[in-house]
C-alpha cells in the first residue's frame, strides 16, 4: 500500500484547477457572448465541443491513467445516441428512460468486449478496441429500419418528466456543461482515490500490483466500463443536441480523433483532455473559415505540437509559466 | 423572421453598403474527400448563375457563402448554424447527399429560413416530412432510377441483374427501378460503400444469364466498376444501365469504358435550347470541365432564388410571400418545362441517356429518347403541407 | 454456388492479399525493428498511386511510370523520415501517432490540392491489357494476374534479403532484440534509414500497381491503412513472414466472406433481411478473425521470439 500512497501527484494541485475554473466560467458565459455575434452557432459550436470533451476526458481515464489506449471508444458515443435515436422514433422519449437504457447498453457492452480486449495490451489492445468498434459501427449500418449508413433523424425530442426544456437552445446548453464540469470532477475523485492510485501503479507494473493482491483485471474492467458509460451518456446528449444520429458517430476516424485530442493536450492532466478537445474543434473552426484546405495548415500543426511540446499543450502551457516565473 | 426584419430595416435606412449585402445566401456541398467533384460542380453551377446575373439576385446585391460539409454530419450540422445564425443567410442551398440534408433539415426548416437542395432529395421530406421551408430543384432521389426501370421495360430487357453499395440510396434506387419493370431480376447484389474491386460481383454477373445490368454505383465506385465491367468483357454481352455511375463527374476517368452505356436523368450538356446551349459553353469556358447535372441543378436553384426575390421586390421578410414566389417557379430552367409539385419537388421530365464521345474529345451524356413527361415523384401524396 | 466463382474470389482475394502485403511488409518492419508506430504508412501507398498518375502523364508509359515511380516514393519516403520521422524514433508511441496523424492530413490534402478531388485512373498497360478466359463467357483481366504474380515476386525476394543478407540478419536481429544490435557497435540510426526507406518504396509500389486497377483519390490510402495494422497484428509485428500469411489470409477471408456470409444467410432467411445483415457481417469478418487471433495469441501469430 505505501508504494501506492508514494506514487507522485499528477500535477500540481492549484495552477490546474485556476485553469479549469477560467475554461468553464468562459463557457458559461458563452450563451451571453453569443447574443452579441453568432447566436446559436456559437452556442451550438460550444455544446459540440463540450460533448467531445466529456468524450475525451473519459478516454484519458482509459489512455493517461490506466495505460490502454482504446481505438474504438467512439463505439459508445454511437451506441448512446442510437439508443436515445431509437428510442425516441419508437416513441419512448422520456429521458428518465433514455438514459438508463443507454447507460445499460454501454455498460453491457463495455463488459463483454471490455473482458475481451482486456486479455491484450500495448498494441494489441489498440488493435482489438478497434475491431469491436468497427463492429459496432458496421452493426449500425445495417439497421435498415433505422436509416442505415444515412443515419436516423429525431423527429421529435426527448422529454425530461414530459418537459421540453432540455431541447431548447438554452436547456442543453446548461446540461451538457453541468455534465462536462461534473465528468471533470468526477475524473479526478477518481483519479485521486486508490482505485486511480492501483490504475496507474498496474500501468506501470502490473505484475507488482497484482502480487500485492489486486486484480489488475477487474480494476481495468471497471476504469473500461465507467468510461464506456461516460461517453454513451454524451452521445445521448449529442442526439438531443443534434436531433440526428449516424453511424459516422461510431466510426474509427472518430476514435483517432479523439487519441488525437487526449494526446494533443495531453495525457494523465488534470485539464490535458478537456484543453485538448476544446482546441482541437476551435482551431478546426477557425482554420476552415478561412480556407477550405485548412487541413495543409493543421496537419503541419499537429506535427510540430508532436514534436516540439512534450507532454501536449499542457506540458507547453506549464514550461510557459515555468520560464516566467 | 428577426433576419429578414433586420435586413428590411437596413434596406430602409439605407444602410445596404458592398459589405452588407441584401440577399446572403449559403452552401452547404461536399468538397473533401473522393466526392468532392460533385459539390465543385453545384459550387460552379451556382457561381456561374451569379456572374450571369452580374453578383445580383433579383437585382440584389448578393453575399454567397460556401461550406464544405466533409460528408461528416456533425459538421454539416455546425456549418448550417453558422450559416443560419451567425451569417444570417436569406436561403441556404445544400447538400449533395442525403444523410447530410437530414443532419441540417430540422435546424435550418426550423429557424424558418429557406433551405434548396440542389441535388439530395431522399424520400422522406417529399413525403410526411415534407417542410414548407424545403424546396428541391433536382430530383426525388428514386425517380432516376424508376425512369431508368420503365426504359428496361420498354426496350424488352427480360431479365436484369441489380447491383447497388449497401446503404439507403442504394436500396431506394433498387425500389424505383423495380417500380415500373415487370421482367426478372436474375440477381441484386449489395456492396459495401467505397467498394474497390468488381471481380466477384462481375463473376456473378457473367454467370446469371441476365439481358442487362442495372447499376447504382455512384463516384469512385462506378469508376472502378465500369472499368472492370468493361475489362471483362461483359459490355458486348450486356447493355449496362445506370444512375448516378456514369455522370459529367466520373466520366473524365471513365471515358471508352463507358461509350454506349445508358443513363436516365432530367438533363444532359447536349440538351437542346438556348439557355442550355449558352450555360454550357459558357461553364465549359470558365471551368474547363464539362458540366453535369450537379451544376445544372445548382444553376437553376440561382436562377430560382432570383426568380422568387425578383417577386418579392426584394423584401424578404413576408416569408409566406417568399415561399409563394418560390412555388411559382417562375424562371426558365435549364432542362424546359419545370413546376413544383405540392411537396416543393420538381414535376420534371426524363429522358434515356447515352454515354459519347464529343468531337472535341470530352466524354459525356447525350439526352435520348423521352421515358416520363412531367413526372411526378411517388411520395407527394404523403406530404401535407 | 458455382466452381468457377469461387475461383475467381480466390484470384481477388490473393489479389487483395499481396496488395495488403505489400503495403504491412514496410509497416511490420517499420514497427517491429523500430517500434514506431507509421500512419503515414497508408499515405506513401496513395503517393505511390498519385505518382503513377503524373509520370503516366508525363511520360505515357506504364512501364516507365513505374521505373521512375520507385525512386521517387523511396526519396518521398526519405524526406518524410529526414523531417519529421527521425525526430520521433525516441519518442512514447502517442506522440507518434499525433505526428503522423498531422502528416496524413497535410499529404491528403495537398494531392486533392495538387491533381484535384475526383477519382483518378492510370490505364493499363497495353503489353497487359488483354483477358484470359476462365470459364465459357468470363475473362480474367491479365494484368491483374500480373499484379498478383508481382506482388508474389516481391514476397520471395523479401524473404531472400531477409534471411540471406548482412542486412536482412540485423534487420532480422533487431526486431527481436535492438539493443543487442545496437550494443554490437551497428549503425541503428542507418539501418532504420535503409528499413525505412525500403517500406516506404514497397507502399509506393503497391500504390503504382493498384492505380490501373482501383480508381486513384485522395485519402485512398487510409483505409488500407488499418487493415494493413490488421494484417501485421495478426501476423505477429516485425515478421516479414507472418505479414505474408496474414495478408493472405485477410485477403481471402474478406473476398470469400463477402460473397458467402450473403449467400449462407439466404438459405435461413429472406432474401432481403440477408441482403441487409450479410454485407454488414461480411465487412466485420477480418475483425472477427482479428479479435479472435489477439485472443488465443496476443502476439499474433509470427511474432518474432523476444519481447518487443
């Protein structure tokens, strides 16, 4: 138990939190800039990128903490929104419905590939998270009934307790960052707990810990399936925000996207997921407004960001405030 | 209605400088990836209009914006947002693809903002979600496919075999031609999407004893299987007929393999009439490439637009008097005679096409015989509007 | 289900086969001798297909396309590793993977810059262009028999280097244990160069043979890509050998599978449910095949004795 208690603190406990609270003040104040320029697209633009984040922050639990780096977590972001899709066309659109189920379904499913993947590692783990996503992601396709590859529209929305107030602009809004703020601090309960400590300790060394009697298997499995859960949950909030679902969401392009974001801002930090996810759909914006073949300006971006700021844009923001100081 | 006040009340004051134009309109086509050809040819075709009507619609000083959807919903979905609110667009023309209308119908029909597809026209929206925000200058999507039917039946094909990508279009087109054909369909063949190699399907294909083959492979994928098609021989055994496989986009590189091959569609480059005749020269000169249906639809949906605010006097804030003016269709289309049926799709005619060779060396379609004379789509019933 | 077309999806599946050899050969190596993780792999393989297109233009010669073509993708491939590669061979595999994501993008983008969005096409060589008959009424195009008689040339010529040669037994050598070779006083640095420089020559050259048979576009490489990474997974990283039975194997199981997963499901269902669900289970197969090898041998199935 001492090795654990002794492992270091993953980042310096003030600095990271200042951040965080600066990112999401500024995101609650976004719907007010927005009334000034831009108006829904902003906001819009804002709960895309929030929903990406929740996404990425659950995978750094997987990829920063726990040393598995999942190519196929996109699958249960597909798999909540279709659940929430399905259901709404099948006229269940009570939400205190939607989210159980979806949550059930990702759990489920998170358990069985999840005790699957979980007997590889390194490579081969990358390797089989994204056969199991391409099976979820072909699986899709195939629901005929449901709009096949081209995907299903929400005709109509869902409902909290036969309320509408979570489909309008404003009701999102608010719910998807509540969602984000508490994935963050939820993340970090758990990153901080003996349950985060024995994650990072089997990353390390597996075999130790599970000669001091842990199984590394059933802690892995659990970080697996929180996360699976964590991401079905935003991509319920993507169908409702979206009102459209496709199995494009599930894809392996999706997956990398999101390895992308995590090691962009960079991975096991406190705010590397949540900065990585924001800057990668803001600079994507910006880049593509003004040129179509913003990707010549990008792709050579990310480049040198892989090479020249080790440990993502957190690393680069913290060597930032240490030469400064 | 807060966008069309604000521009009424600039156009009072006379605030309507160069920067701040009376009419914005917005497009939302694929231009990333294999198909971006297509979204070229509407961003082309709609240009094109524009410098025609010297930047002006309905003698408006005219703002377009073009969005490139990547064939990602999520993004289709952002970019009409930033067109619906940031921009404040009048009309917003898109998209190529059907899964992409559907990710931008529901936001954009809602803000009560007019939105033209220039070629996506999937089933749905012409029937029980039909919008009154939503008007189609191409084509319901199955139609080609029904004509291209009722041509086999004609011509006396007893026996068909069908091949199509797996996915929704794919399947719808295989519905429409069934419509009209009472032959046999020796076989029906599903692929998956970007599907690269033929052989096994062509083997299929050389083994059924089928008359001709009825195929929706649309872009990259009717470039290699029309290749392949032809480099096994099986273009002098069989007649191929097509949608959306052997088109002004893939013809460039599909050229002799696709000579004699049939098509069915509303127009083609050699269509007669003067204002065909000079868009098509004049696309051909500005862009050197031949233009394709894709342009065709996008021009027209220009000349549309400028139909209906010319109508409106340019007061854009009555959206009943708008959307009465776009119903009237009160321009000449590139294709003849057009008029919208109640569900805002094209009442249009069809025609049997053919790939040649032109003199000039460009390879394209050439408009045949007549199959459908103001063609109505099959779901127009279903609207209630 | 007739012989004959089982013949010809065997003919398409090696087809598939050594293309996908071709292209997991350099990436095996790349990624077992110098554990890094290539994504720009797929990309040499698009350049190799786009530099057929233009030297083809040029030149209108096949033949001559593919003799300048070679040089070409090897000093592409060199250039790549002199700018951004060689600065990452340290560096975890993350980083790896964010930096070659970034050129992926940038090359993507640039040859739709360069030669426009639309498929491209190479024709066939007109020494090749001609088909030989199989059955009554169905013709084998020649050059795809070419194509696979090539790719299988490449295979043993590989195989010849690898075991034969100086070179090929520190390559040998340095994916089961680098720091050995490195420790015997080799240059590394150099023979990460020649292994390198080599998979990136073998992708173009895969590229330049598929151009005449698979339309040329931007982005066509990409997938390829992850079912090459399905191919080395399976075959066990660093093995030459295990690449070549896995590609096959993905080959065959992902041509065959498409046409009978459709068919068998047809005799117990209704035609249209079957033409629904089977094309979806036939394009899951080689993931199947992929979760089912990494289950009973995480190493796949070759891998090369020592630990990574």
């Amino acid at each position: 138990m001492s090795t654990l208690e002794a492992a270091p603190p993953v980042t310096r406990p003030v600095a990271p939190l200042v951040i965080a609270g600066a990112i999401f003040a500024l995101l609650a104040l976004t719907p007010l800039f927005s009334e000034l320029y831009g108006g829904a697209y902003v906001t819009s633009l804002a709960v895309r990128a929030m929903i990406l984040a929740i996404v990425a922050i659950s995978l750094d639990l997987l990829m920063g903490h726990a040393g598995l780096v999942s190519f196929g977590h996109s699958a249960f972001v597909a798999i909540g929104a279709y659940v929430a899709g399905i259901m709404v066309t099948e006229g269940a659109q009570e939400m205190a419905l939607i989210l159980p189920t979806a949550i059930l379904c990702a759990a489920g499913f998170a358990a069985l590939s999840g005790a699957i993947c979980l007997r590889t590692s390194g490579v081969s783990f990358i390797m089989i998270t994204l056969a199991f996503g391409q099976m979820v992601f072909f699986g899709l396709g195939s629901l005929a009934q449901y709009g096949g590859d081209d995907g299903l529209t929400l005709w109509s929305s869902p409902e909290v307790f036969g309320t509408r107030w979570l489909t309008s602009k404003e009701g999102i809004y608010w719910v998807v960052l509540l969602t984000l703020i508490t994935t963050w601090a939820l993340t970090h309960r758990i990153v901080g707990s003996r349950f985060g400590r024995v994650l990072r300790a089997a990353r390390q060394n597996p075999t130790r810990v599970a000669s001091m009697g842990y199984s590394v298997f059933r802690y892995r499995l659990t970080a697996y399936i929180i996360a699976g859960v964590v991401s079905a949950i935003a991509g319920v909030l993507w169908a409702t925000h979206a009102a459209f679902v496709s199995p494009s969401l599930g894809s392996w392009q999706r997956s990398g996207d999101l390895i992308v974001m995590v090691v962009l801002g960079g991975m096991a930090t406190r705010n590397g997921a949540l900065i990585g996810a924001l800057f990668f759909i803001l600079l994507e914006e910006v880049l593509s407004s003004i040129t179509h073949d913003w990707r010549l300006i990008f792709g050579p971006l990310l480049v040198l960001i892989a090479l020249h700021a080790r440990g993502g844009l957190v690393g680069l923001l913290d060597r930032v405030r240490g030469a400064a100081a | 209605m807060k966008m069309g006040a604000l521009a009424a009340v600039a156009g009072l004051m006379g605030l309507a400088g160069a920067a701040l134009a009376d009419v914005k309109v917005g497009m939302v086509v694929t231009l990333s990836g294999p198909p971006a050809a297509l979204g070229q040819q509407a961003v082309d075709g709609f240009q094109l209009a524009l410098d025609d009507l010297g930047g002006t619609l309905g003698g408006q000083a005219t703002e377009f914006i073009v969005e490139d959807d990547e064939l990602k919903p999520e993004v289709a979905l952002s970019k009409a947002n930033g067109l619906i609110e940031a921009e404040e667009v009048d009309f917003v023309v898109g998209t190529i693809f059907s899964n992409m209308l559907q990710a931008i119908f529901r936001p954009i029909t809602e803000s009560e903002t007019f939105l033209i597809s220039p070629n996506a026209g999937p089933s749905t929206f012409a029937g029980n979600a039909c919008s009154p925000f939503f008007f189609v200058t191409s084509y319901q999507n199955n139609q080609n496919a029904e004509a291209m039917g009722a041509y086999a039946q004609d011509a006396g094909f007893a026996k068909v075999f069908m091949i199509a990508p797996n996915y929704q279009a794919g399947r719808d087109n295989m519905e429409g031609f069934r419509m009209h054909y009472d032959g046999e369909i020796v076989g029906e063949v599903y692929v998956p999407l970007g599907h690269q190699d033929y052989s096994a399907e062509i083997a299929r294909i050389a083994t059924s004893d089928a008359d001709a083959v009825f195929a929706f492979t649309p872009g990259g994928m009717g470039v290699r299987f029309v290749r392949q098609f032809r480099d096994a021989g099986l273009a002098d055994r069989m007649q191929f007929m097509s949608v959306f496989t052997t088109d002004e986009t893939t013809l460039p590189a599909q050229k002799e393999a696709a000579e004699g091959f049939l098509a069915a569609g509303n127009w083609a480059p050699d269509a007669d009439g003067e204002t065909s005749e000079a868009f098509v020269s004049a696309f051909e000169t500005k862009y050197g490439y031949v233009p394709g249906g894709y342009a065709m639809q996008a021009y027209d949906a220009a000349m549309l637009i400028n139909s209906a605010v010319n109508a409106v006097g340019g007061d854009l804030s009555d959206k009943d008097a708008v959307r009465a003016a776009l119903r009237a269709a009160d321009f000449q289309s590139l294709r003849g005679t057009f008029s919208f049926n109640a569900n805002h799709y094209p009442v249009q005619s069809f025609y049997q096409l053919s790939v040649i060779e032109r003199e000039d060396g460009n390879w394209a379609t050439s408009k045949g015989t007549l199959i459908f004379e103001n063609y109505e789509d099959s779901f127009a019933a279903e609207c209630n509007m | 289900m007739s012989t004959t077309l089982i013949l010809i999806q065997l003919l398409n599946g090696l087809q598939l086969g050594v293309i996908l050899f071709l292209i997991a050969a350099g990436l095996t190596l790349v990624f077992g001798v110098m554990g890094f993780i290539n994504l720009a792999h797929g990309v040499q393989y698009m350049l190799g297909a786009y530099l057929a297109v233009w030297l083809y233009g040029l030149t209108g010669s096949f033949l001559v396309a593919l003799i300048l073509a070679l040089p070409l993708a090897l000093a592409l491939g060199l250039v790549l590793e002199f700018l951004v590669f060689r600065h990452l061979y340290d560096r975890d595999h993350l980083s790896q993977v964010l930096a070659t994501f970034g050129v992926i993008l940038f090359l993507n983008q640039l040859v739709k810059v360069l030669f426009g969005p639309a498929s491209l096409i190479v024709p066939v060589p007109e020494f090749l262009d001609f088909s030989i008959p199989i059955v009554d009424g169905l013709r084998y195009p020649a050059y795809r028999l070419a194509l696979i008689a090539s790719g299988l040339l490449v295979a043993l010529l590989l195989w010849l280097i690898i075991a034969k040669t100086r070179v090929g037994m520190l390559i040998r050598a340095g994916a089961t244990n680098p720091d050995m070779v490195s420790a015997l006083g080799v240059n590394v640095r150099q023979l990460f160069l020649v292994v390198f420089g080599f998979g990136a020559m073998l992708a173009g050259f895969a590229g330049v043979m598929a151009a005449p048979v698979f339309s040329v576009e931007p982005g066509m490489g990409d997938n390829l890509l992850i079912v090459a990474f399905v191919v080395i997974v399976i075959g066990g990283a660093g093995s030459i050998r295990g690449a070549f039975v896995a590609a096959l194997l993905v080959g065959l199981v992902d041509t065959l599978g498409r046409m009978l997963v459709t068919d068998g499901l047809r005799l117990v269902m209704d035609p249209s449910s079957a033409n629904q669900i089977g094309p979806a289970i036939a394009s899951m197969l080689i993931y199947v095949l992929m979760a089912l090898v990494l289950f009973w041998r995480p190493e796949g199935l070759f891998a090369p004795k020592a630990a990574r």
